[in-house]
C-alpha cells in the first residue's frame, strides 16, 4: 500500500502533473533501491535485504547482508552487493551461493564498498569510502575500483582526482563515469559531482575530469540514476543542518540535472539523509528514493535508462 504525504503536488518539467511523493515501504529502507525488472524493488536497511513486491508488500530477502549498501542486478538476473560491514563486494547465483568478486586490493581489504555500477562488457566499478570510524581501515586511499572477474581488480581513481567517492555511473556506451564525490566529516572538503572520460579498456582518462554540480557547504551528492534523455537524478543536500560540517543550504532531496549540470527541477524529501534513486514500475517511470529509513516514489515523464 502507498502512503500519500501531506504536502502540495511537485510541478515541474521531470515530474508528471500533479505527482507527489509517496511512501512505498517504511520498513527501513536507507540505501541501495534497485529494480529487478520483475515488478520487484530490492532495498537495504537495518543490516538487511529487502524485496518490495508490486503488491506494496516488503519481505526480507536476506537477513544478514554484511551491512549491504548498494545493489544491482547484473545482465542475466544476478545480485550484486556491496558489503560495507564485510568489506567486500559479492555476487548471489541463482542457487543463492555467493562469490566473492573483491574483497582486499594489493593485499590490503578495502575500506567499505559504497556502490557500484556495471558496463556493457560487464564490468563492474564501485566505490570504497569510509565513513565513521576509521581506526580499522587498511588503506589511505578512498579510491574507485573497477572488477573484470572474480578476484581481478584495478583501481581506476585514486585521492589525486577523488576524495570520498560515494554514487557512481557508467553513461550509456561505457562513454562517462560519473562519481559522487561526497567528504562530509570535513568543513571545506569535497561535495561535488565529477564526470571522467573513459576509455575502451575500462580505464579513466585522469584529464579528463569535468566538474558537474557542487553543493557546496552542504551536504554532498549520494547515489544517483540517468534518465533516458541523459538527465541526472542526484540525491543530496539537507533538510536540517548538521553543524559544524554541514549546512542546508542545499536542502534534501533529488536534484534533477542536465548533462551539463544545470539544475532542471528538485524533487524534495521530508526526511534526512536522502541517500539513493532508482527507477522502477512496468514502464520504468517511476522514481524510487531512499531517505530516513523510508522508500518513497514519485512518479516522473521520462523512463530510466536502460542498464548497459
């Protein structure tokens, strides 16, 4: 069942007329929607794996996800995780066993795998920042990795060009790699979208970096989702400030960009932190968020990109 909020319908050019923002789950729902394409919405929360069925109803779909953070499906139905808690990145098969594609690099285990995203060759590129403590972490680098099979895995950003790299995009083609640069335990450091060329072996053009949006003062820019016109879903800012890091000047929310990073229309949130998107429903136009332990929807004109 949808819960509809109290609040004014979003006008805008992304937004259908007279959309408003629902709530689809409050079962804990803080990162890593994704859709299967099977009328199912995938989420992570309270150290598990949810399934959102089309009916409205949520069910744990893995009790014990090794703090799981983002997810995807990958090109023939598999679910890949990034366990921030196990500090790794893994695979189910569809007899449920998981494979473990990274876990440590240069013999060091990362720091705790964000999110990811995969190529058209497959490819799997994910983030590996740390939040919170940091006494345990084996690396000082909060780097962008990317995976070509089980245990076969670069670092394609370092901390010359990334500094807390969170949500990350491969752009149709395998032609960009949008990263999320999001430092928010430090005043003055990175909330900032950047965009890389890459090139056809999967590596990034380091000179290539473009800044797209930045946020300034506030909070950064999270996970984030293209539509099929090109056009960013970002989910960032605050509702409510979080001194002495971070103000709300940009409030919380879905900051709907172009390419170039013009704001084109936000999609606001009631509830800290507004942490990821991803579009969903039979004709892929609806907008999925996760914020405040909540998934909420809306429904918006364009569908979602279709996955590489």
């Amino acid at each position: 069942m949808l819960f509809l909020i109290a609040a004014m319908a979003i006008a805008g050019v992304i937004t259908e007329d007279g959309a408003k923002l629902l709530k689809a789950s409050e079962a804990g729902g803080s990162e890593g929607p994704v859709w299967d394409g099977k009328g199912n919405l995938y989420f992570t929360g309270k150290g598990r794996i949810f399934k959102l069925h089309s009916s409205g109803q949520t069910q744990v779909f893995r009790e014990s996800s090794g703090g799981a953070n983002g997810l995807l499906f990958d090109k023939q139905g598999r679910l890949i995780v990034c366990e921030a808690a196990n500090r790794r990145v893994t695979r189910t098969e569809p007899d449920g066993t998981i494979t473990v594609l990274a876990e440590s690099f240069e013999g060091r285990k990362f720091n705790s795998p964000n999110d990811l995203s995969i190529d058209s060759k497959g490819r799997i590129y994910f983030t590996d920042p740390r939040y919170g403590s940091r006494d345990s972490m084996e690396m000082t680098v909060e780097g962008v990795y990317r995976i070509d099979a089980p245990g076969q895995v670069t670092r394609v950003l370092g901390r010359d060009l990334v500094d807390r790299p969170n949500g990350i995009l491969v752009s149709p083609r395998d032609r960009y790699l949008y990263v999320a640069d999001n430092n928010n335990n430090n005043p003055g450091a990175a909330r900032k979208l950047w965009r890389f060329n890459l090139r056809p072996d999967g590596s990034v053009n380091e000179r290539s970096r473009k800044l797209i949006h930045d946020w300034g003062d506030s909070r950064g820019p999270d996970g984030l989702e293209m539509d099929a016109k090109g056009r960013l879903f970002v989910a960032g800012g605050l509702s409510q400030s979080h001194p002495p890091h971070e103000t709300n000047t940009k409030k919380g929310g879905v900051y709907v960009l172009s390419p170039e990073g013009k704001l084109l229309e936000f999609i606001p949130v009631p509830l800290d932190e507004v942490t990821n998107v991803a579009f969903g429903g039979a004709d892929m136009r609806t907008l999925y968020v996760s914020a405040g332990g909540t998934i909420w929807s809306i429904r918006v004109r364009t569908p979602g990109l279709k996955p590489n």
